[in-house]
C-alpha cells in the first residue's frame, strides 16, 4: 500500500528519530545504577529526539504548525495544517529499560487528524493510517477485532500515577469492569495500546487526562482500522479534553456503558 507524500515524510522522520532512540534504550540499562543520571538521560534522548522529528516535518514542510510535547506549539503560515508530536510516549518504560515506547506523529487539517503514524522502534513495528487508505502495521492491513462477548475481551488503559486526580476514578472503573471481561493490560504507552486495538490484539481501550499528543495518531489508526473512537465523558472531544474511550463496534456500546456507568 503507498502512502501520500506527507506520510513518506511522516514515516521518515519517525524512522530516524527511531534510531536515536534506539541507540540511547540500549544505553539506559547502563545507567539504571543512578535514577537520576538515567532521568536526565532520557529526558535529553526525549528531546534530541524532537529536535530531529520538528528538523525532518517542518523541513519537508515548513509552512505547517507545529505542537509538540517538548517544544509546545508554533503557529505555521497554513493555519489550517498542523503536526502533532510526541517523541517518546511511554517514558517510564523506556526509562526502566521495558521495551515497550513509541514516536507519535500526525497531521490535523482543518481541526481532523487526516494521517498518523506510531513507530515501536524497539520491536520495529511501524503502525500508519490516512484517511480513507485504512490502517497498516508494516506490511500488513490491519483490523480491529471482531469479539463481540465482553467475557472474552482484552481492555487496556493508563492508570494514573498517585499523584493524578483521576486515579480513584479509574480505580472505580476497574472495579466495574474487571469482574465482566478476560483481563485489563496497563503497558504504559497510550500510543501503542491505541496502536494495539487497531491491530486487534486488545478489543478497547480508555484513559483520562491525556494529552492531544498521546492520541492524535491512534486515533485514526483505530478508525481506520474499523473501530470506533469516543470520549470517556459524554459532550467532551478527545483531542480537545483527553478522555478516550474506543473499542471495536460490537463491543463499543457494552464497553461505554460500564466505563461511564450509565
Ligand atoms: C504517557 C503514556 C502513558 C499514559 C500517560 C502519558 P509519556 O505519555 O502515554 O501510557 O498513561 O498518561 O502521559 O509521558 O510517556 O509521553
Ligand atoms: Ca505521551
Ligand atoms: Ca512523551
């Protein structure tokens, strides 16, 4: 499948800041003896690796504006064009030497996400989506998955560390939905467990207090993927408030149902 001239450029910068980062993962185990000296590593791996997906995007195309997760936002001349970036969804993990983080890259036109890409550079799995071409992971089409009994399915979501507001939120949620599902996965990258329902390897996932980096990507990856994307909150815009709740369409409405408990 070929992607547009804007997702060539999307793919190669993901690729590149890939290899960055990938040469500092390995690095880390190093210097795991001092958490501090591995936190400043990271966060100038995080950063340098910003530094080469902002060199890459805005080069090819500099009249774009520009949100990052390090950098915040720059206006562009086409107000109607935007990347959305986070270098390093998944810090913790890459920081603990858990290989399981991502890039997050995507295009909004007109306030709508048209392209996203997700590369686990770790496991080398790059995950692409443009609107109207569907959803692929490498080489492969991908599909949301097709259980439809919520004793069989597989949810993901971020808990809150203790320090957020919504932890006893979502402590409640895991105690509604927990006793009426196969298991809830808590990896650690928004990016990829929304990259994760697109490939149906997990049925839905939700998460509050997000950030438009973390999702942007996923988001069409998982439309495109034929699932569906809403808030966790009903009358809020994931991108704009950072609730997310998707699934895939069979269990959607059952999923929600508990998530909101309504
Ligand atoms: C985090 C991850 C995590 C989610 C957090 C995010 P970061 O992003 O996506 O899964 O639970 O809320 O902030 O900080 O690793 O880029
Ligand atoms: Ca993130
Ligand atoms: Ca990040």
């Amino acid at each position: 499948m070929q992607g547009s001239a804007n997702l060539n450029i999307m793919i190669k910068a993901a690729r590149k800041a890939g290899r960055s980062l990938v040469k500092d993962f390995r690095e880390v185990e190093n210097l795991q003896v001092s958490m501090k000296g591995a936190g400043d590593f990271v966060s100038r791996a995080d950063t340098a690796a910003e530094k080469i997906l902002k060199e890459e995007l805005r080069g090819a195309r500099p009249n774009y504006g520009w949100l990052g997760e390090e950098t915040g936002e720059e206006a562009g001349e086409d107000p109607t064009r935007r990347w959305i970036v986070d270098p390093l969804d998944g810090t913790t993990n890459f920081l603990h030497g858990l290989p399981h983080w991502a890039i997050s890259i995507a295009l909004e036109h007109k306030g709508e996400v048209v392209a996203g890409v997700i590369f686990d550079a770790a496991k080398d799995e790059l995950y692409w989506a443009e609107k109207g071409a569907g959803a692929w992971m490498n080489e492969r089409r991908l599909r949301v998955s097709g259980r439809a009994r919520m004793i069989e399915a597989i949810f993901a979501t971020g808990v809150p560390f203790a320090a957020k507001k919504t932890l006893p939120a979502t402590l409640q949620d895991l105690a509604r939905l927990m006793p009426q599902c196969a298991g809830v996965r808590r990896w650690g990258s928004a990016a990829l467990d929304l990259a994760y329902v697109a490939a149906g390897r997990y049925d839905g996932y939700w998460e509050r207090e997000l950030n438009a980096w973390d999702i942007a990507a996923g988001l069409i990856l998982v439309r495109e993927a034929g699932g569906m994307v809403g808030p966790v909150r009903e009358g809020h815009e994931p991108l704009v408030h950072g609730d997310i709740l998707v699934a895939n369409t069979a269990l959607y409405e059952p999923f929600a149902k508990i998530i909101r408990n309504t």
